[in-house]
C-alpha cells in the first residue's frame, strides 16, 4: 500500500513537472511571440514615421513657392505695378506608400478604430491637395503658356477679369498647405510618436 502510495506520489510530481515545463514553455512562446509582434509594429510606425516627416518637409517645400509667388504678386497689385501671372510649377507628389500598405492591411484599424478613421482623414486630405495642386499646375500650362504674347492688363491698367482666378487659387492653394501642414504637424507626427513611445 505504501508502495502504491509512493508511486502515485511519483506520477502526479512527474505529471506536475510535465505540466509546469509544457506551460511554461507555452508562456515562453507567447511572450516571444508578443516581443516579435511589437518590434513589427515599431519597426512599421518608425517607417511610417519617416514617411511623415518626410511628407511634412515636401509640405514646407511646397509652402515656400506658392507663399512667395503670392506674395511677389499681391505686393506688385498693391504697388500698383503690373505684374504678369506666370507659371507655377508647384511640385507636391507625396504617394506615401506605408500609409497605402497600412491601410489595404487594416493595420491601423486593427490598432485602433478612431486612429485608423483619423489617418483616414489625413491621407485624404494629402491627395485632395494632390489633386488641387495638379488642377493648378494644369490651368497655367493652359492659360499662361502661349506662342503669341498675352495682354494681361485692360486698358486702365487692371488686370483682366480672366486672369483673376491666379490670385484666387494661389490664396486657396496656400489655405489648402495650411491646413494640411497644421494636420500632419499638429496631429499625424505627435500621435505616431506617442504610439512609438508606448511600443517601447
């Protein structure tokens, strides 16, 4: 009976040991597998941080060109020069491909819901830029780009109703970068830091 007892003794620590290595192991898995995770994920926000940055400096580029088209034009009006509207290849392309990967993956939305909806925001934002920059672009190739030479002014000296619409989009242009520097700087940047502050 003592025997038996010792035995059953025996089997059950044997069985606890067996337990206790297989959890153990388990656990051991898991963790390793969260660390992996994590770095992924870091290592995708440091990407899609870089890719921010970078579009933050394409914004500032952008910024420069139409401020100071702008501003060169409406300091000449109000001078009351005659200045002549002239082409403005603004060059804003920003295709920013993590973004596009990071939403056909759902990875935005499987972190978070309302982030994902806000880098939505945001990346719509950038191509409805996109598009108005390349609209403008378009319109002065058309406009102002001619063989023969194109009288701007009317006869008083005011410049004439169709060309009105340069100022117009130069000032609609500037508000668009605005807003679009104010979102990126203010919103996109500071968030992805945080979150790459917590994955660490």
């Amino acid at each position: 009976m003592a025997k038996e007892r010792r035995g059953l003794i025996k089997f059950i620590a044997e069985l606890l040991i067996v337990f206790v290595g297989v959890y153990g192991a388990f656990e051991l898995n898991r963790y390793q597998e969260n660390k992996r995770e994590t770095k992924i994920r870091e290592r995708y926000f440091s990407s899609f941080n870089s890719e921010l940055n970078k579009l933050s400096y394409d914004i500032s580029s952008a910024q420069k060109v139409i401020n100071s088209t702008l501003s060169n034009f409406q300091t000449a009006l109000d001078k009351g020069e005659k200045p002549v509207p002239k082409p403005v290849n603004i060059i804003f392309e920003a295709p920013m491909l993590i973004t596009r990967a990071g939403f056909n993956d759902d990875v935005f939305i499987q972190l978070d819901a309302s982030l994902a909806a806000s880098l939505s925001g945001g990346y719509d934002n950038v191509q409805l830029v996109i598009r108005q920059i390349e609209r403008f672009n378009q319109i002065c190739d058309n406009q102002l780009i001619s063989n023969n030479p194109i009288n701007f002014y009317d006869r008083q000296g005011n410049l004439k109703p169709e060309f009105h619409w340069y100022q117009k989009e130069l000032l609609a242009l500037q508000q668009y970068m605005t807003n679009l520097d104010e979102m990126i700087n203010k919103g996109a940047i500071p968030a992805v830091k945080k979150l790459l502050d917590s994955l660490q």
